[in-house]
C-alpha cells in the first residue's frame, strides 16, 4: 500500500465563523436547579469566540488530526528521544475522576488515594535509580537538568565554595540541554571531548577537572548508543576533586532493569518519564523528569516533598537547603500516573526486558543499514545500545544530504530519525527504534533507508524537493525557525481583519505560513 497523507486546505476556526451559528444549546433551567450567579466584574461581555456549528468543529479537528503524524500511525524512530508507544491502559488510569479533576491545592487529607500512588512512583523511581530521595516535582527532563544544576550549586554554597566552584564539566556528546542548564545556573560550562572510542577522553578529563570545578553531567549510555566504559573511573576522579557527578536520565531506556546510576557513583539523577516510562511525549509536552538524589543531599530537593507519617501523606514544605519550587502543584500528574501504570504493568522482569529488546532491536536494525550509504564512526564494529548514529557522509559527497533522507522518510509513512545531532558527527543520522516495534516494522525501515540511500547516491537530485506526500511540503529551514515568522497566537496575525463575521482575513498582509 502507498503511503499518503492527508491535506485539507483548512481554514482557521475564525475564518468558518459567521454570526448566529450555534453548535450546543443548553437546556432551560427546570424547578429545583440552583441558579449559578457569576458576579458581575467577572463577567466578559464580549469573548471573541468565533460562532460554529458542532459539526463544523468537528470535522476541523478530525481533519487537523488526519494532517498529523503520531506514534499510532507509525514508527518515530528519533534518537535520542525514545518515542515509544504509549499503551492504552495507561491513558485510561490517568483518566480516572479522582486523578483528573484532583486540584493541586486541595489538603493532603483530601487526596490521600492519590498522593499514595505518587508516593509509591517515588520509591519505584529511586529503587530503579540507585538513589534515596526522589521530587517528581520537575516538569521535564529540562527542567529536571536545572534542577539538578540548582542542587550543584546550593550544595557548595552552603560548604563555603560557592565562589570557588563555578565550572561544570559536559561531555562534547551531549544534549544541547546540557550546557543551557548549567548556565541557567550560573556555571561556566567546560567541555571535555571524546576518545577514538566514542566516549568521554578520560586522560583529557583528568587535566580539566580541578579545583572550580562543581559538577560533571554525563549521560550513560552516551548520545552515540555506546557506554561510557570509563564510567567508574570518571565519577570517583570527580569526587576525589570535591565535585559532584549529575546523571542525565535521557537514555536510561537502555539499562533499565540492569544498571543503576546510583551504582555508578553518581549523585544526582533526573529521569525522562515520558521517555523511559513511556507517556505521550512531543509536541513541547506533556513531560515529567522527576529528580532523584542520594541521602546527603535530601535536604536540597525542591519544596514541598511528599513524606509518609503515620496520619498518611502529607506535604512537607520546609527543607534546610531547598532550592525552592520549580513547579507548581504535584509535577504533571497525568504522566506520573502513566508511569506508574507503566511500571505496574511490567514489574521487576518486565523492565529488564524493556531494555534487553531495545538493545537488540537498535544493533539489529543497524546491521541492516548498508554501509556504502550510511557510514558508523566511531568505535566501527563495537555493539550499540539503545540507540545509533549513523552519518550520511557518503551521501553528502555526491551532493545529498541526511536532511534531504529524513525529508524522503516522512513519504513512506515513518517519521524520520533526529538530524545533524550529535554535532560530532558530520550528516548525522541518529536512529532509535525502541522496544515497541515489531521486526517486520524494523525490516521494512531498514530497506526504506536502504532504498532512499541507493537512489540518493545514484540521483542526488531525486530528493531535492521531498517530501512529496506529506500535508506540507518542504519547509523553509530559516524561516521556520524565526521567532517572528509562527504566530501562535491569532491575534498577533499582522494586518488580520478581526471582523470577520461575513467576511474574510487579509491574510497577504498577515504573513501567516
């Protein structure tokens, strides 16, 4: 079956609006109904909503949804990412009443179902970990990062060297989240480059790390799909010099049931729930990256933290060493509670499991990418993990690109690989299939690349203009990316008519794409 996508000239909900269109009519109040009596300086006169029949609203959301791509409809196979398929079930728990209408500011005595079920997530999660203490407070692997920065940070404060320790040390490999989070929080940001064998350069670390330096972040296995075997090495240099070592959780898929980075020396860990853990993921959100750290630095974790007593669970919000809320309420509850169900559906084995056919599934599907189109550098011939990174390199010498291969993707009805990332690696292609997918999926991926790069080579033009079945076509790359060109809002449409009952916007001098 060919691949096409769905493409409707769709209008704006405002564009398909015109006066006295009504899609719902509430009934009239009948005897015994309480009167709801909104104060009057709550009252909007006027809520510039445009006015629609229920089934035009329907049919304008079914078709945005036929124009999208989804992990239901097929593989997303981003690197660095782990978007897996998230189970129905666990969509379903999170949607029970007494989560989905539960208010982050009702009284703990109110909630005690749920914040058992938090409680419980945190001890899974710091089990999983190696760690002591776990805030699920954070609301993404970022902010989870900055977290785990601000902790750095408190912790040689209190010790008196908050002046004297101001680097953090980040592998060349690593997450462009990274080096932000460690300068959000005031550090000066040294790189430590890698080896031959595609991990951190241990001697060249040992000449870096010293005296002002906090912290150091790695991510294990890497972003190339190989293990940090110096791993053992680098975080006991890190303490010996008085450091800290931060682990970034992005990766965990990998080692999930097997390795702890608790065991790894490691003291601060953040985890990727919608990663890892499998919840919705993308789209700037929903996301969770609960923090986990070891028992002397519990003191430091964000406020308030869920503590089991012997009236229940309560919320306690005072620490000694806090660096203060980064969120407010529980953290994003709905993705907790997938976790959770996640987690409870699998047990202990299941987990072990989980990373043993994402292992497998990411080496299989890289034994099947024929090496005259996609080049591995980098410890050439030594098992990945979850994960890989190939480069387009020999493409790219007949005048392709790995841009214009993930562009040819999205016609076949895959979602294309992470681009150009991580930097080391010229015409990066990085690949992860994940646990999710069956092998008959991962074959017929592998002759797609395969096929995309035999055309490529033999008719670098071919692609030029791809992709050619997708609701849109090839996009401006600049342009896309220019804080002025994506108007979220409507409102902020340049030279948009406003009045648009009976007639229509101006879009030519909205600049909208």
């Amino acid at each position: 079956m060919v691949f096409r996508q769905a493409k409707w000239d769709e209008k704006l909900l405002f564009e398909l609006g015109r006066t006295g269109r009504i899609g719902y009519v509430p009934p009239d109040p009948i005897d015994g109904d309480v009167e709801l009596k909104i104060p009057n300086y709550l009252e909007r006169k006027e809520i510039d909503l445009p006015s629609l029949t229920e089934m035009q609203v329907v049919r304008h959301f079914v078709r945005l949804s036929q124009m999208n791509f989804s992990v239901d409809t097929g593989m997303y196979p981003l690197g660095s990412c782990t978007m897996k398929y998230n189970p129905k079930l666990n969509d379903r728990v999170a949607s029970f009443e007494k989560v989905e209408f539960a208010h982050p500011l009702q009284h703990h005595s109110t909630v005690q179902g749920l914040l058992s079920i938090l409680y419980d997530l945190s001890m899974f999660l710091a089990e999983i970990t190696g760690m002591d203490e776990v805030s699920l407070q954070p609301a993404a692997g970022a902010q989870g990062e900055f977290t785990g920065t601000l902790i750095i940070k408190k912790y040689h404060e209190i010790r008196g060297e908050g002046d004297k320790r101001k680097e953090i040390i980040i592998p060349d490999s690593a997450h462009g989240t990274n080096p932000a989070s460690a300068a959000m929080a005031d550090f000066d940001v040294v790189t430590v480059p890698s080896d031959d064998r595609g991990i951190v350069d241990f001697e060249k670390l040992k000449t870096i790390v010293g005296k002002s330096t906090a912290g150091m972040m790695m991510t294990v296995p890497n972003t190339l799909g190989l293990f940090e075997r110096d791993v053992l090495k680098i975080t006991e240099l890190i303490h010996q010099n008085g450091a800290l070592m931060y682990y970034d959780g992005a990766n965990m898929n990998a080692i999930l049931g097997r390795v702890k980075p608790g065991k790894l020396g490691f003291d601060i860990v953040h985890m990727n729930l919608h990663k890892t853990f499998s919840t919705p993921h993308g789209g700037g959100g929903p996301g969770a990256g609960p923090v986990a750290v070891k028992s002397y630095l519990s003191d430091f974790l964000p406020v308030p933290v869920l503590k089991k007593t012997d009236k229940g669970y309560e919320w306690v919000h005072s620490l000694p060493h806090s660096v203060g809320s980064v969120k407010g309420g529980y953290g994003n509850v709905g993705v907790l509670i997938r976790a959770y169900s996640y987690i409870l559906s699998l047990g202990p084995e299941g987990l072990k499991d989980v990373s043993e056919q994402a292992v497998a599934a990411s080496n299989y599907l890289l034994r099947r990418l024929d090496a005259k189109f996609f080049k591995t550098d980098f410890a050439e011939g030594v098992p990945r993990k979850h994960e890989f990174v190939v480069s387009a390199r020999p493409l790219a010498k007949t005048g392709s690109s790995a841009l214009q291969v993930a562009k040819a993707i999205l016609d076949t009805g895959f979602h294309a690989p992470t681009v150009y990332f991580p930097l080391i690696v010229d015409e990066a292609l990085m690949v992860e299939p994940t646990e999710s997918e069956p092998v008959e999926v991962i074959d017929e991926f592998s002759e797609i690349l395969n096929k995309i790069g035999k055309d490529a080579m033999e008719n670098p033009a071919i692609y030029a203009s791809a992709p050619y079945n997708a609701s849109v076509g090839p996009l401006d790359e600049v342009k896309a990316s220019h804080p002025l060109t994506l108007m979220l809002n409507w409102r902020k449409l340049r030279g948009v008519d406003r009045e648009l009952e009976g007639g229509k916007a101006d879009t030519a001098k909205s600049g909208r794409v």
